[in-house]
C-alpha cells in the first residue's frame, strides 16, 4: 500500500500489527489499539446497518466493521 494509502494508516497498521495475509480478528485488534482519550473498539455488524444504528454505535465509541 505505500505510495496509495496516507502515512497515518500505514503507521496505524504498524502499531497494529497487521499483515496483509491475516484477516485481522476483532478482540485482538481491541486488545493493541492504542489507547486514546477517545477511547473506542471495534464491533462486528452484519453489513449495512441502518444510519440509527450505525450512529448509536459511533455514540458510544464503538466502530461498525464487517
């Protein structure tokens, strides 16, 4: 991905550990974020979820992925 994606997200996979071979598994991805004032996790949804509960989520420093 150099030369596609921004220097943050190519540092962010770094400080995450992620190779582009593995699907990166939620709980561990969790686990190694860094932490912030923001706080927050990742939750697995089930695919577009409606706009209500994708802003629930985002209220409540939680991050929808699929």
């Amino acid at each position: 991905m150099p030369g596609r994606a921004c220097d943050a997200f190519l540092h962010g996979l770094d400080a995450l550990i992620c190779t582009a071979m593995a699907f990166p598994i939620f709980g561990q991805l969790n686990e190694k974020a860094p932490s912030s004032p923001q706080g927050g996790r990742i939750v697995a949804v089930p695919g577009l979820v409606p706009d209500a509960v994708f802003f629930e989520h985002l209220a409540n420093r939680r991050f929808p992925a699929r």
